[in-house]
C-alpha cells in the first residue's frame, strides 16, 4: 500500500510564461513587510518592521508549528565556499549550557491578510542586501515551502520575515519601484523583492580564469562561502523554480537561473517496479518505449586483416591449457548462473519525447541518504526506490539539465536559444511531467524536480 504525500503547499511546476498568463490580481492571505525598511542598525540587522497595514489570522499547523529556548549556536562544523558545488546542513550545534541542540519543528506561521499595497524598497536597503526578485503573484507561502524543503528549521518567525538555517533569513515581500528595477536591469515582470539577511563570509582564492564563472564576477574580492554560500546557491535553485532574478549585494551583477532548464523529474517511492511492469505503464501513453538492453548500437562491419588473424593465433598457440577441471567448474557455473537468471538492481528505459528528443527512464533503489524534502514522509524511512525521468536532448538541442540538484552550475535565462530548442525543450518536458505522472500513479511516492524540491503536477 503506498501513499502520495500532500503537495498543495509545494509551488507548482510551472514558466514564466504560464505564470503572466494566469496573473491576477492578489486575494489569497499572504504574509507581508511593514513600512518602508530603514537603515540597518549597530547590531547588522534591519529594524523591527512597523505597522504592516494587515490583520493578523491565528492559525496553528503541526508542521510549521515550533519551540522556542533560549539556546544559541556556538559551534557549526560546516564549511562551504561556492566553489565546491556542495551544501550541508549543521553536523551538530552546541547551546549555551554545553547541550547538543536539535530543532524539533519548523517555525510559527503567520498567515496574514492583505490590506495595503506593498510599502516600496529604499535604495541604501536594496543596494545593501542580496535581493531575489520574483513576479507579484509569488505568494509568500511558496517561498516558505522551498524553504523548508531545504532546511528543518526554515518557518515564519514574524510577519515578512522567513527563518532559514545559520541565524540567516529573507526579509519582504517589498515592491520594487520602477526607478530601482530600471537601474538594476531586472526583468519588468519582477517587481517584488525579498531581501536576504545574512552576515558575509568570504574565502580569498588565487585569482585563476573562470574557476568559479559567474560567481567570481560577482564577488571578485573574495568568494562566499560557510552560511552565505549555502544561502545563495539555495536562492539561486528557489530563482530557478520561481522565474525570480538574484541581485549580488556590492557588484550589483544579476543570476538569472533559465526557469525552463529544470527539465527532468525523479519520483521516489517506496515499491519497486519490475522492468516488465514498468515497460508495460508506459507504452500506454509512450507506445515506442523500449529496455535500454535491446538497444543494439550501430557497428560497422570490419574485415579483419590478415596480419591481425596472424597474430591471434600466434596468441592461443602461446597460451597454455587449461586443466580438465578447471575447465568443467567454468562451464558448471555459466550453466548454474543461466538457470538463476539475471538479478537486477537497477534498468532503463528509452522512450521518444517532444519532436527529436528521447528520455530514458532510469530505475534503481536510492541511497542511504533521504532526500530532505521528503523527511516527514512515513514511507521514507524504508528501502526508497529512485525513478529518475531524464531528458536526453536531440543533438544540437542545448539547455540540457544540469548534473545534479547542488550543482551550481544551472543554466543562466541570458544565454540565448533558438526558439526551436526552446519549443523542442517545452514539448519534452511536457512529455516527461505525463510519464511522471504514471509512474507516480503506481508506486505511489513523491516527484521531486532537479533542485529537490516537490512537484504537484496537475
């Protein structure tokens, strides 16, 4: 018996161009900032936001409720620099009693109910702060979901203000005045900025050409790394789900993550499907699909020169011969292994998407590590079976996904493409959200999208 988990919280997979053809006007409860953010004070944090011209709504949830104690952080074993393409979360944490400290619960949620425009952003405030710009209808709940797809202790700790991980957090919703978003070159449907709070750790590297891209043009006096490394390549991936742009505090220089190039899926899920069965859930839809083994790659047919035969025979004349009963134990075990048949611990599929592209389907158990957006789910804590949906792109198609969901690597929205790889890359991943889709129907499970973060199709 499997479950599908709950993701109306989780942001749905959707462009850009799907968001501005649904976008309305606000009405849903959202949380959001006060007044007009002043400047930041002594202790470098901005001040206690004001009146927000919203209604508060008491709500409590299990899952975003909290505890609070008066323990701090002393000792984070973590390191990190953008460069290493590698985030962690705390090993341990030490409270001020000596005390190994846990979260136990993500934060309060505050719900509230819009009553006033958006108060705009100052210009010492935006030019002092990473930003992440986003569309209007980006509602606040679901950047909370992203966030605690990443982090435990990720929740809402006041109105506007989103706790992430390491004393860091976002601060907003905030309009961003034409003026400001003409200056920074943020796109013109990107009028609402959130503003990351967090104390900048940089590590200084020999200066070596492209050794961290467009992060060391971003940052050519030092490069982030510890808390603020972790925090911007997780805003880079929320960018990427979000349509959003990331402005770089100092050398104003955007990260514009493509929002299209998250292409491929993975569906985990706690039952196991047999190639057969797996093989006969997608020719429903995909009538083409076939095992990736009787995929016969194509060999030209060689005649062997005669020098060549020469010298295999020179070559078995030399080899010595094999006694009887080595012989007859070689010959036992091929016949006693055809009679076991073939255990498999993992397979693929090849199916034909879009108009030229293909995507393989690739099953195998998942490793010891649980994704951390699934670590409330029940089923989680036993054997979790990984259903990767890839997108293998036609030859001369680019925008390919990248590697994996840390890597920092994601593919920029300036680099152009053809409006045919473009089409090509929509009608795939179209193609691959409906085999997910299947999958997911029969073992149950979750989707996760490149970045680990859910995905509710439908």
């Amino acid at each position: 018996m499997t479950s599908t988990p709950d993701t109306t919280g989780a942001p749905v997979r959707r462009s850009l161009k799907e968001r501005m053809a649904r976008a309305e006007a606000p009405t849903s409860t959202t949380s959001t900032a006060g007044k007009t953010p002043g400047r930041a004070n002594g202790t470098g944090e901005l001040p206690a936001l004001g009146n927000t011209g919203a209604t508060p709504v008491v709500a409590f949830d299990p899952l975003t409720s909290t505890t609070t104690s008066s323990s701090v952080i002393l000792t984070d074993t973590t390191t990190n620099a953008l460069g290493a393409h590698v985030v962690h979360d705390h090993a341990f944490r030490v409270g001020t009693e000596g005390d190994v400290a846990a979260d136990q619960a993500a934060a309060l949620v505050a719900p509230l109910e819009r009553t006033a425009p958006l108060a705009p952003i100052d210009r010492h405030t935006a030019t002092g702060h990473h930003l992440l710009a986003v569309n209007s209808t980006v509602e606040p709940d679901e950047l909370e979901a992203l966030a605690v797809s990443v982090w435990e202790g990720a929740g809402w700790t006041a109105p506007g203000t989103l706790r992430l991980s390491g004393g860091a957090r976002l601060e907003g919703p905030w309009s961003l005045p034409t003026e400001l978003r003409r200056e920074f070159g943020i796109p013109a449907e990107q009028d609402t900025v959130w503003l990351l709070v967090c104390a900048p750790n940089r590590a200084q590297f020999p200066p070596r050409p492209n050794l961290f891209d467009r992060w060391a043009n971003a940052f050519p006096k030092g490069v982030p790394c510890g808390v603020e490394a972790k925090m911007l390549l997780t805003m880079e991936r929320m960018a990427r789900r979000l349509a959003g742009t990331i402005r770089i505090a100092g050398s104003g220089v955007l990260i514009e993550p493509d929002p299209d190039s998250a292409v491929s899926l993975t569906v985990h899920a706690p039952r196991w499907l047999d190639p057969e069965e797996a093989l006969a859930l997608l020719v429903t839809e995909f009538p083409d699909t076939i095992d990736a083994r009787d995929i016969v790659p194509e060999r030209g047919h060689a005649i062997p020169k005669r020098r060549d035969l020469e010298r295999v025979d020179a070559v078995r004349e030399g080899l010595p011969e094999v006694p009887a009963e080595v012989a007859r134990a070689i010959e036992s075990d091929r016949r006693r292994d055809l009679e076991a048949g073939q255990l498999l611990d993992g397979y693929s599929l090849v199916t034909p998407v879009g108009n030229k592209s293909r995507m393989a389907l690739e099953v195998r158990p998942a490793g010891e590590v649980v994704p951390q957006a699934l670590r409330w789910e029940t089923w989680a804590s036993g054997p979790i079976i990984e259903y990767k949906l890839r997108w293998l792109p036609a030859e001369g198609v680019s925008g390919a996904p990248s590697s994996s969901a840390t890597s920092s690597a994601v593919p920029d929205a300036r680099h152009g493409l053809t409006r045919a790889a473009r089409l090509e890359r929509v009608r795939a991943a179209a193609d691959i959200e409906r085999a997910a889709a299947l999958v997911q129907g029969a073992v149950g499970g979750a989707i996760l999208d490149e970045d680990g973060f859910l995905v509710g199709l439908g």
